[in-house]
C-alpha cells in the first residue's frame, strides 16, 4: 500500500495519487510527504539521539535544524520522552525505542502512517500504552492509520478490520 513494492494488479490511491503509476523517484518523494512508518523492530539510527532519529525525516524536507529540533522535541515530549532527547536508542527499553520510532513517524505530520506490528516486542501493558498513545495522536491530527497485526487485542481499537490470509482478504468488517 505505500508503494514500497509495484501491485500485481488492481491500483493503490493516496491522496488522489495512485501509486503504481510512479517512478521511484516519484515515490520517494510522495512517502516522503504523505506517509509515515512505525516498524515493530524501532529501525532507530544507533549512532543517533533519539532528538536526531525523530529529526530526520524533517532533514530530507529541507526544514532548518533550529525547527527540526523544536518540533522533535515538542514530539518526543507528546510521547512521554521529554527526559530521553539526548539518549541513543542502547540507552532506552524497547518501550522507549518503540515511543522514539512513533514520534518519527508522526512528526511531519503525514495524512497516512504505517504501522507494521508497532508493538510486537512489547510486553502487554506496554502494547496497550503504545496502542492508546498512537491512536491518540493519529485521531487528534486527523490521520489515517494502517496497522499490520496478528495480535487480536490490538486489531480491536481499528474502526476497520480486514483480514488477509496467503494474500487474499478473507474478510472486511
């Protein structure tokens, strides 16, 4: 759905633009815009704060490092981590890696986030922050939230839930 692979039929619309017609370039450009992604392993940068792992995507947008780091703060902040700007992601618990890679992916504020299993390397009650604190902030900013799940407890805060075996949808509710 975010283009990251070409459809082999039928067609992905975002925001009025479908994807499969773009070029790569094209598609970087339009992720980099539209689309936001919280990974179940974090994909923070080692060698980066968490102040610089959540910067980065306001970097490729061109925004002076003074408003970068406002707002990467200001997120950081939203999410609980105000005291953990100057931490690389060794120095946090998979909660707080996992608070790093949501403030990330909603920092520059995309219509659409991904999130792909975002608390499968969870325990539970840190899934049920997680959960609530994600869904807060997409319905506050209104965004458009995907969630690929296996874990039912999570698939219940979905106004939509589609389920899909070997690639087919087996079911759409």
């Amino acid at each position: 759905m975010a283009g990251l692979e070409k459809p082999t039929r039928g067609t992905v619309k975002i925001n009025g633009r479908f994807i499969e017609k773009m070029n790569e370039q094209q598609l970087a450009s339009f992720r980099q815009k539209n689309l936001g992604f919280v990974f179940q392993s974090y994909n923070l940068i080692p060698a980066m704060t968490a102040l610089e792992n959540v910067s980065l995507p306001l970097t490729f947008r061109g925004i002076s490092k003074k408003i970068r780091e406002l707002r990467s703060a200001s997120m950081l902040e939203a999410v609980g981590l105000k005291t953990h700007l100057r931490h690389k992601p060794t120095q946090m618990s998979g909660g707080q890696q996992q608070r790093v890679g949501i403030a990330r992916a909603f920092v520059s504020n995309p219509p659409v986030v991904f999130a792909d299993e975002p608390t499968g390397n969870l325990d539970s009650q840190t899934t049920l922050d997680i959960m609530e604190l994600i869904i807060g902030i997409a319905h506050k900013n209104h965004q458009t939230l995907i969630i690929v799940t296996h874990d039912s407890d999570v698939a219940k805060y979905a106004d939509q839930i589609i389920h899909i075996r070997d690639g087919r949808i087996i079911e759409n509710n």
